[in-house]
C-alpha cells in the first residue's frame, strides 16, 4: 500500500494578486481544493509538507520577506508537518526533502500547488528518477500564460500538457474527489505509458 505526503508547492501571494497570477483553473477553483486536499490529507495520516519558492531580495517575483514570497493565508494557517524554502523548481532540490521522506517511509509524493508546467512537472521529474512514485491533483494546481521567443502558450495550453505528459510517464494524474477516494481505499493510482498514449493519440 502507498504510504503518501502531500506536497503543496508555492501556493504563494504572488499567484494571486502579484505579477505572476495563475489563470487556469482559476484560483477560486484550485485554491479551496488545495486547501481540502490538505483537510483530507491530516484526516487520513498523511505528511503534509508546505513548499515556498524564494529568489533574491530585490527580485521582481517571489523575493524572500516580500508580500507576495508569502504562503497565501489559506495554506498558511493549515496545519503542516513541514514547512520548506526552495531556490529551485524541484522541491527536491537542495532542501533536504528526500531524506526527510526516506526517514518516514514514504514511498509517493502527492503534488498540488502552482505552477503545474513548472514547480509541480519539476517536482515530478525529480522524485521519478529518485525512485518515488508520483501523484499529481490537477484541480489542485494551475498555471499562468507565457509568452517569450520560443512562441506563445496560454494558461490552459500549459495546464494541460503539462498534465498529458506527467500522465504518459512520471506521474498519475487525477483530480481532488479522486484522490480522496484512491487514499480511503487504500489504492495505489498509476500513470499510463508513453506508447500507450501515443497509440491513443493515432487512434482518436
């Protein structure tokens, strides 16, 4: 049986009302599903590790003792069994996080937060290689639009296949209900395979 935490990543002010806000789903929809995964996750026995990404004083976006470097106030008055800084996308990365889980048993990540193409897909990848499986909410979670020389992706492009390729390999992908029903169960959710996905993609 999986033995799970919950990793809620830079659900920070700045996503909100600062320079990077997400925009699909909207954080009215993804922010009380965070905050129930949270609820649910402390019900169930659960880790629950609170992420927040810092850069450098001065930065425009996430610098650390800003406003918006801050956990919203929904996620920071939750109840957490770990709270982290990162400079990195990966929550893995530079924290100590991997030998906190390994100290607990914990065999799966479960990742909600913003941004999904990003910190989450990041997050992802990391703890695949590290031999950890994955579980991703992906109501629970959201993204901004870009826009740089390689092209232009809206917030709902980059959502979705963020989430299509998470699936295809390093992690499954399901929503919040789902989730709660996999962790009363005491089931295992797993992602699909890349030929598999690419097959279905030929077939549609």
């Amino acid at each position: 049986m999986p033995r799970r935490a919950l990793l809620v990543i830079d659900v920070q002010n700045e996503y909100f009302d600062g320079v990077m806000p997400i925009a699909h789903p909207p954080v009215a929809q993804s922010l009380p599903r965070i905050v129930d995964a949270m609820e649910a996750a402390r019900a169930a026995g659960i880790p629950v590790v609170a992420v927040r990404h810092g850069t450098v004083e001065g930065a425009p976006a996430f610098a650390p003792g800003s406003h918006g470097w801050q956990l919203h106030p929904q996620v920071e008055r939750q109840a957490c069994d770990l709270r982290l800084d990162k400079r990195q996308a990966s929550a893995l990365a530079g924290t100590g996080l991997d030998d906190w889980l390994r100290a607990r048993g914990i065999d799966t990540l479960v990742l909600a937060g913003y941004m999904t193409h990003n910190c989450l897909l990041a997050t992802a990848l990391d703890a695949s290689q590290r031999g950890l499986s994955v579980e991703v909410l992906a109501d629970a979670a959201g993204s901004p639009a870009y826009a740089n020389a390689a092209g232009r992706a809206g917030a709902e492009e980059l959502h979705r296949v963020a989430l299509v390729v998470l699936h295809s390999n390093f992690a499954a992908v399901t929503d919040a209900e789902g989730w709660k029903r996999a962790v009363r169960n005491d089931r295992r959710l797993v992602p699909d395979d890349v030929v598999r996905s690419h097959l279905r993609s030929r077939a549609a």
